[in-house]
C-alpha cells in the first residue's frame, strides 16, 4: 500500500464525512484494495488516482468542481470489483453510502456516488466534476507504452479465469468501442496530454489481441 495513504484517507473522511465510522470505512475498503485478486484495480489505482486529481488540481479549469467529493469518489469507485459482475460501480456507490450513513453532506455525498456510477460506462458528462473523475481514470490509457502494457498485463491477470480464446475477443471489443468515441476524454487538458498516446495504445493492443486466433466472449 502506498504510504500515508491510510492518513490521507482519514482526513478525507473528518472533512467530508466526520469522525465517525473511520475505522469500519477502511476496513470495508482494504477489504476490497487488499485483496491477493486485485492485480490493478487495488490501493495503488487509488493512490495514482488521488496524485493525478493533486496534480491538476490548480489548473484553472478545474477551480470549481468539489474536489472533496472527487476525491471520495476516487476512494471507493472499485471498492468492489468482482470480473464476473456487471454492477460493481452500483454496488461500491452503496458501500460509500452505508459507510457514510447520515453524518455526510447529503449533496457532496450524492456527487461521489454519482461520479461513481459514472465510471461504469464513461459516457459524456455534463457535471464538469464527474467529467474529471472520469478522465483521472482513464488517464492511464494515455501512459507511455511500457506503462500501458504493465497495466493491460494486470487487467489480463484480473481475469485468469477467462480462457485465452474469450479474452482476446471480449478485450479487443472493449478496446474498438473506445477507440469508436469521437472523444475519448471529456476535459480539455486531458484531452490535449493523453488523447493520441491513448488512442495509439488501444490500438495497438486490439491489433495484436485480433492477430491472435480467434474466441468469443468478454473483456474488460
């Protein structure tokens, strides 16, 4: 787990929650992060997340949106994420909202769960704070290419009990509804630094995913 991560943690949810329910919030979630199956979508997805949303964080064309509420979004978006399941962004929304209970913002607690929601299709947004949390998870989409492979190795991983002929069909499908969008990212900074390596990194992937024989099924 990244350092200090627990501590930031923490003082996210005082500020944006209250002092109760700390403990038994992370619980929830390291049981999720922690876990020996999460080969991507674990604590360090989380951490990268939170520096990327720190980085851009002054950029003046993202002054407005609530940042405590991206934040808290970023924390429990994959809380649960199961391969086999079509509902985890549901089901983790409704983790946040148990663990919160009443003690939060009803309005910063009902924009995390949405931006959370959002995360399972990343379709066009209007709330300019959704569109940054969506495009903060997608970021990696745009990493230089040893970074991309690394973290396309761990998504494959993820889904070990997908054979070899379904996930390569499945994945490269997922990959060419991407690169069909006329846009990948919904903000214009992420647009102008990640928008074409993203573009050439799903390609090339689905390329060599469909070089390899043929299956049928999903991928993700």
């Amino acid at each position: 787990m990244p350092a200090d991560l627990r501590g930031r943690f923490q003082a996210l949810w005082t500020r944006a929650v209250g002092p109760v329910g700390i403990d038994e919030a992370w619980r929830a979630l390291d049981a999720g992060y922690g876990g020996a199956a999460r080969h991507y979508h674990d604590w360090r997805h989380v951490a990268a997340l939170l520096d990327g949303h720190d980085a851009v964080r002054p950029h003046a064309s993202f002054a407005g949106p609530v940042h405590d509420a991206i934040d808290l979004a970023i924390v429990f978006h994959d809380a649960i994420y199961d391969p086999a399941r079509p509902d985890n962004e549901a089901r983790s929304a409704a983790l946040l909202r148990t663990c919160a209970g009443t003690a939060a913002d009803p309005d910063l607690l009902s924009r995390s769960e949405a931006m959370i929601r959002a995360t399972a299709d990343h379709a066009p947004q209007a709330d300019p704070a959704v569109r940054l949390m969506l495009d903060l998870d997608l970021a990696i989409l745009g990493a230089p290419r040893p970074d991309y492979e690394t973290y396309a190795a761990a998504i494959r991983r993820e889904y070990a009990a997908v054979p070899d002929s379904v996930w390569r069909v499945g994945r490269a499908l997922v990959l060419e509804r991407f690169l069909a969008r006329p846009q990948l990212y919904q903000t214009d900074l992420f647009r102008e630094r990640f928008e074409a390596g993203a573009r050439a990194n799903l390609a090339a992937e689905a390329a060599a995913l469909r070089a390899e024989p043929d299956g049928a099924g999903r991928g993700a």
